[in-house]
DNA sequence: AATATAATTTAGTTTCACCTAAAAAAATAT
DNA sequence: ATATTTTTTTAGGTGAAACTAAATTATATT
C-alpha cells in the first residue's frame, strides 16, 4: 500500500466530510471545498478511482470505498489528534489550530501518531467537539444536536461548534460560551430566530446564526 | 518575505550543513546531499540566487547570503525542536526521530514553534547532542572535539554524534554508549586504530569507526 | 418535447521539481 | 602547453497538480 500524496490525503478527507447518505458527491461541491476548480476535481477522481479507492463514472458522482473510507477516517484521525496536542499541551487557542493540523495531519509515520495518541491520554473528542477515531476507526457517537432544534426550557451542554471558522470560534470565546457549558434555553423569538439562554442564573442573548452553528447534548 | 518551498528549504539547509569556511559549496557536494542530480542543483540555485537567499556565479560554486543562513538556520532550529519533542515527550528513540524530523521541520507556523519551544523548557541542545538555535539564530557553542583526537587518560563526557544514522545509534545504544557517559581513553592501538575506554572500573574496546563518530567534551 | 441552465468533462497550458544526455568550463595530469 | 578527467551548465523532457476555455452531458423550465 504505497503512501498517498497530500493532495490525494486532501480529497479523500474532502469526500468524507460532503458525505451524504444515498447521494454521489459531486464534482462542484468538491471543487468548493477544497478551492479548486472542477476539472482538477475530475483529474484527481479518475486518479483515485484507479487506485480503488472511490468508486467513479463519468458524470454519476462520488463514492468512497472501504479502503478510501479507511483512508479518509485515518487522516481525520491525524488531523484532531493534533489539534488536540496542540490545545492541550501547547495551549494555542482552539481558533488557532485548524490551520496547522491541515499541515501536521500530512506527516507520514505511524509509529509517530501511535506514540502521540498514547502520550495524550487516548483523547476520545477534539478542540471543537468532533470524535478522534481510533487506530481502526472506530469512534464514539455523539449524541448531539444543533441548538436551534432544542425544546424550551430543557437543559443542554455545549459539546461542539458546525461551523470551524476563526471569526465564529473567537465570537463563543468573546460571548464566553465555550464546550462543556451548560445552559437552559429559556425563550425563542418568532422574528429573528434568536435565542435567550440561562447560564447560572444570568441570560445570555445568542442570535440564529450562533445557534445555527451549535451542537449541543441533553443533559438529565 | 514569502514562504519557501519544502524544497527550498532543504537546499538551504544542506547548503548550511555544507559550509566549510573560504570555500564555495559545489554542485556535486549538493547533490550528493539532497539525493538529487547536479542539474537539478543548478536549476534551484539560480532560483535561490534570484530570491536573495545566496549568491551564485557560475562554476563558482555559492554561498549563503545573511537572508539565507538566517533561514536556513530557522530549518534547522525546528528540525532540531522537534527531534527533542520526540524522544523527551513521545520516548521515541534517537535513531527513530531524524526522518520524522524531516517532515516536521517544514510545518510553517512561527507561532507553532515558539510554543513548541516554551513547552520543551527551551532546550539547548537536541537528541543527538547538536545545539538548538533559538530564535534570534543563537546557539551555544558546543566544546566538543572527536574521540579519535582525544590525549590518552584523559576523562571525556561524550557530547554528541557525527554520524547520524540509525545503524550507528543502535549500534551505541547496544554498547551502551550514550550522551553523557563519562569515560576514560585508555588505549589506542598502532594496528588498527581502535580504543580501549573504561567505564566505571570496566573497560570497554571501541573501532576505529565508532570513535571517529563520536564527539566528546574533555571533563575536569 | 424543445430549450435553457447547470454540472461535468475534455483539451490545452502552466509551474515546480525533478530527470538524462550533451556541451562547456575548470581542474588535473602528462 | 596539451591532453585528459572532473565538474558544472544547458537543452530538452517528464509527471503531478493546478489552471482556463470550450465541449459535452444532465437537469430544469417552459
Ligand atoms: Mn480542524
Ligand atoms: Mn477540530
Ligand atoms: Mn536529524
Ligand atoms: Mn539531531
């Protein structure tokens, strides 16, 4: 099994995360997140396909295989363990670290993230709430969902963000709504869909987009 | 100042590793380093010339600029950080961290590193005994000399390592001569150049070979 | 069903870092 | 001083991963 390149590291990470149930991928879409464009999508399909690792036919869209599945999960694997490294024992700030797990999660060397996952405790969730699969991908469910489909006055823990952006992950640290807080959701405005919140007793007023972007977990 | 290519930066850093006072560093040398063809060498270096990072006139072989050495010794720092990281925080072994360190050391973050650093207590010296530079470029000036030049009944500390290889390193681990052994020079024979050393009251017979390799630093 | 729009693929380029083979210059030996 | 060897450069080419523009196929609208 010879090593993949970045780039092919990058689009197989790419298609596991536009994953959809019963749908292909499609090109567009992936040129998207990547920020390419669709013809060098097109290229690097037929190159992967070749390799068995997606299944591809002309204008039918996307499908990883069980092999290119592995693959993906093993670089999303490298990518949250250190961004969990680098919160954890080098506190950067978890707005900080995206960028540079997109460069760490390319190192090659398995020995390597044996060796980091033991040193940090086999860490189960990342900065940002996401699970870190393990040695055979398996990961843990999390039971979450977004905060704006919550029921009134019930209880929630914050247990990680949707959307991964500086501007957004400064924006929590700023109205300090950080994972692990728990809240109750005490009101919804019919108007502009925000929501009032209690936080030991003080409200906390957060508009649809934050919301939106929340994943949260019932707590008893 | 842009950022350099993975490739820039190894020549920059074989051009360092290269160095030898009042003498141009040739194509060959180069190549040899890099595994690479001397035409392939020419290429970049006109390149690297035309980025200020060394002079270059042709046949004349090149030397770095201040930018260059700068830079150069920035690789160099973060490939020497992160084999620290790896053997005193992941307990790989010294013979296991040069190659892991050749990807590591192209990670762009200035941020990362100077994390790095602070977290590791901001070492001096890396596994292999070579000073780390720190972030103006400093380093401590290692006052070591080889163990084949070394008077006989003399103490000597061994300081560090010129050949770099993992068959070399394994090969002290299992003679159990590691950095910071203390050791007397007890002999030196005509024939075949090898060393008799005593090691707490035992003595032990080292090649030719395995003392032209080591460095070490004289002891009280 | 015919047409318009959108998605996807093909064709032809570009840049980077490498290569081989041949030419040119420098260094060494006779 | 000339000839030989070694080093370095030039010329021409390759593969990976991107790009633009044009062609093709699929989907949506009338
Ligand atoms: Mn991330
Ligand atoms: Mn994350
Ligand atoms: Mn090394
Ligand atoms: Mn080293």
């Amino acid at each position: 099994m010879i090593a993949l390149t970045i780039s092919e590291e990058n689009y197989l990470k790419a298609l596991y995360h536009l994953y959809q149930p019963d749908e292909g991928i499609g090109t567009n879409a992936i040129a998207n997140h990547l920020n390419t464009k669709p013809a060098s999508v097109t290229e690097m399909l037929k190159k992967l396909s070749e390799k068995k690792l997606l299944t591809y036919e002309k204008y039918q869209g996307v499908i990883l295989t069980k092999k290119g599945y592995a693959s993906a999960l093993n670089v999303v694997r490298r990518h949250r363990l250190w961004e969990y490294f680098l919160v954890d024992k080098l506190n950067l700030k978890w707005d900080e670290v995206h960028d540079i797990a997109e460069q760490l999660e390319h190192i090659q060397s398995d020995v390597l993230i044996e060796k980091l996952d033991m040193y940090l405790g086999h860490p189960k969730i990342d900065p940002h709430g996401d699970p870190i699969p393990d040695k055979e991908g398996k990961m843990c469910i999390v039971n979450c969902c977004c905060m704006s489909e919550i029921k009134l006055n019930t209880k929630a823990k914050i247990s990680g963000v949707k959307n991964h952006t500086t501007a957004f992950l400064k924006h929590l640290d700023k109205i300090e709504l950080v994972i692990g807080k728990v809240v109750k959701i005490k009101e919804r405005n019919e108007f502009d869909q925000s929501v009032a919140l209690e936080i030991n007793k003080k409200v906390l007023h957060i508009s649809k987009d934050v919301a939106q972007n929340l994943l949260v977990e019932k707590v008893k």
